[in-house]
C-alpha cells in the first residue's frame, strides 16, 4: 500500500469522514474521527497551498493516527460554455443589484492550487491522498507513490473506475447519486449516473480488483452494513457529520438539516455549474433549470450571492449540500457519532 501502512480493510472502525470543501471538514472533526477508530479528510479544495499545509499541520497536533486530503483535479481548459454563462449572469443580475453585490464579468483561469498543492505534498507527505473530479497523470500519481502516499480515485461510474485503475491507484471511492455536495464525475459536462450505490458498487467490482469505498447516502448504522456486506472495505460519510460539535458547517446550514420545512434533496448546477446535491431551496428552483455546464466559473459567478446570503442567514439562498440520508442527521461529537454507527452497523 504505501509507507504510511494505510490499509483501509484494518480500519479499527471501517467509517470514513468525507472531504467537504468550503469549510465543513477541519482538523478537529479529522482528529474526532481518527479517535473514534475511523479515519478523516481535510478538504484542500477552494484552500490555497498555504492554507491547506496549515491544516494539515493542526491536525498533525490532534491526532498520531494517519489522516487523508482531498484534492479537486482542475478541468481541461476550454470546457466553458461562454454564451450560456453571459445568459445565467443577466438572469441573476437582479438578485445581485437587489442585495447590492457585483457579480464578475470575467473568468481567470483557475486549477484550484493544484500545483502548488501537487509540489507541498511531495515536501511534506501525508497518508492518503483523494481526488474528485478527475485523476492526476501518471507522472503525478507516481511521484506520489514515491513519497510513500496512498492514493483514492473517486468516482461514480465503470469507465472512470478503469481509467483510475490504470494510473495505479490504490482505492477507488465509488460515489452513488445519492451523495450530498457535489458529484465527483471526471468532465464538467457529463451528467451524473442513476444507478444506486448498491448496485453500482456491484458493476464496478466486477470490472477492478482494487479496494472499494462505498459513498452516498449512508446515514445509519444500516446503510453503513449494507455498503460493506455488498464489499467495500469502508463506508464514506459526510452529511452524517455536518451537524457534529467539530465541523464547520455554517448555523444557517444546521438550522436546516433539522429544519421540516426542508423534506427534499435534489441534484443542481445552480451554484457551481458542477452537478450537486443539496436541500432543495428557492434559488435552486429559481435558477437550477438555467445554469450551464461551466465550473469552476458558476462557482465564482454565484459566489457574491451566497456570500450575501450567508451574511443574511437565508437558507433559501444558500448552497446547502445534504445527501438523500440528511434527516438522520444528529447532533454532538464526532467521535460518539461515529461509535454510535458501527454500533449500529454491527447489529
């Protein structure tokens, strides 16, 4: 495996806490996991280098046990659809003047650090790496190997699990459609399978002999079971923990997992212009019809929108990533929720 010795099938607890970018992943829900037997991420997505070392040096501080980071793989250039992103702005221009913010009218380009995170983790090593929204070269992923990291691919169907395979990675995170936040698929374009994790943990078993972390909508003890008697070697959860003392997740965002009026999850460009699932809310039906293909440029276009939502507390507003399992959401540390589920997975 690698020289850290991360075998996922000798988890103490084979329970994973998911990446999630934009703040809900921190060192200190990492390190809760970690004690509780599982094994946590830190999310390095929208987080500069710098800012991603920091983590991982917090969370050194909080815990021995080995830890993973999750990087976003930037997209091929030329993937935006320019008309249509011009169009989607002059929709949500009066929202924008309604909340007095300004919304960009032009796009750098942006990889999200992926050099500068590629060049910190070849100097300073961690266990485990993961990737969602594509794979890195072979070049990438080997020199990796070479400082002794572990590498996850994640992805949500056969054809992304063979081109992972074949760049030598160790793991696959196999995401089913009933993920919360956003879908790992490999191109900005593609729509998102429909086939349920169960049975998409089956198609891609059959087509790799590389271990399997089963993805999407294990909220109970239950799920948890199910997803390893179908074989994976460890179930990721990341809505599970949004509501645990530990992570970051935002009060407004809280407030509305335990909130009745919010029944439905539903899978939108909206925000991102990335397909992610979320609390279905005002603005997704709003605009979710109408958003194209274009990430991370929607990311950026919407940013000052929900920068003001957030400000407002409006969950209407806001992007509130949940998979299908969100009302079994629960309060309190980590580390009980996570014993709390492999109490519950083992019967």
């Amino acid at each position: 495996m690698s020289s850290y010795d991360v075998d996922f099938a000798a988890l103490t607890v084979p329970i994973i806490a998911a990446p999630m970018a934009g703040g809900a992943s921190t060192p200190e829900l990492v390190a809760a996991v970690n004690a509780a037997g599982g094994l946590g991420f830190l999310a390095a997505g929208y987080r500069t280098a710098v800012a991603m070392s920091e983590q991982i040096a917090a969370t050194r501080g909080l815990t021995g046990r080995p830890f993973g980071v999750n990087l976003f793989v930037p997209s091929p250039p030329g993937q935006s659809a320019g008309e249509a992103l011009l169009a989607y702005r002059a929709e949500l221009l009066p929202e924008a003047e309604r909340w007095g913010v300004e919304l960009p009218a032009r796009f750098a380009a942006d990889d999200d650090g992926w050099a500068g995170k590629l060049a910190a983790l070849l100097a300073d090593p961690v266990a485990v790496v993961s990737y969602t929204f594509g794979l890195p070269s072979r070049q990438e992923a080997d020199a990796l190997r070479a400082v002794g990291t572990a590498q996850v691919a994640t992805v949500t169907g056969v054809e992304e699990a063979r081109a992972a395979a074949r760049i030598g990675v160790d793991v696959l995170c196999v995401q089913g459609p009933e993920a919360g936040g956003h879908r790992g698929t490999h191109r900005v374009e593609d729509e998102p399978g429909e086939v349920p994790l169960l049975e998409l943990l089956a198609l891609v078993r059959a087509a790799t002999d590389l271990p399997l972390i089963a993805a999407g909508g294990l909220g109970t003890g239950a799920a948890v079971a199910a997803a390893l008697r179908a074989g994976a070697v460890a179930a990721q959860l990341g809505t599970a923990y949004l509501r645990s003392d530990e992570a970051g997740t935002s009060a407004t965002h809280r407030a509305a997992l335990a909130d009745p009026r919010f029944t439905e999850t539903v899978v939108t460009r909206a925000f991102t212009g990335r397909p992610a699932r979320g609390l279905r809310n005002a603005f997704i039906d709003r605009h979710g019809p109408h958003a194209p293909h274009a990430y991370p440029e929607v990311h950026h276009l919407t940013q000052p929108l929900r920068a003001a939502a957030a400000h407002r507390a409006d969950p209407q507003a806001l992007h509130l990533w949940a998979g299908t399992a969100h009302p079994t959401t629960r309060p309190g540390p980590a580390a009980d929720i996570t014993a709390q589920l492999w109490r519950e997975a083992r019967g």
